[in-house]
C-alpha cells in the first residue's frame, strides 16, 4: 500500500491546472511544497523511518488535509487557460 498522498495523485483531472500554478503563483507553490513536505514526513514516521508521539502525528495529518482542501479549493477558483493563438 502506497502511503504517499501526493497532490498531483490526488487530482490528476486538474494536472495542468496545478503545472500552470506551480510555475506563476509563488503562493500556490509555497502550499504545494508545505503539503508534500508533510505528506513526506507523514510517510517515514508511518514506516518507522522517523517517530512521533500520536498528537504529533495527528496534527501533521489535520495540517495536511487543511493543506489539501485549500489547494483544491485555489485549483477550482482558477481560471481556465487561455487557449494558445
């Protein structure tokens, strides 16, 4: 079982859309980079790589899924793209 949640995994129907907002909103990818910096963090403490205590555990996976809900919700605020002339 995969373990590892990352973004693009979790909303490939919406791979150009976070491509193109990984290239030109510096907010955005500051997000991608914090959720995928805890979905990896998240991984080695559940495959005994790295340990926490329950609570810290815990407060990465809710830090992670508000990280999650917030990038879904810019990825469906933002315009499509322009076609190419």
């Amino acid at each position: 079982m995969d373990l590892h949640h990352p973004i693009l995994r979790e909303f490939p129907e919406h791979r150009d859309t976070i491509k193109r907002l990984q290239g030109s909103d510096a907010h955005f990818r500051n997000l991608y980079d914090e959720y995928h910096r805890l979905d990896d963090e998240i991984y080695r403490i559940e495959e005994e790589i790295d340990f926490a205590t329950d609570q810290e555990i815990e407060e990465r996976k809710m830090r992670r899924a508000k990280l999650k809900d917030y990038i879904y919700h810019l990825i469906k605020h933002t315009p499509a793209a322009k076609p190419a002339p």
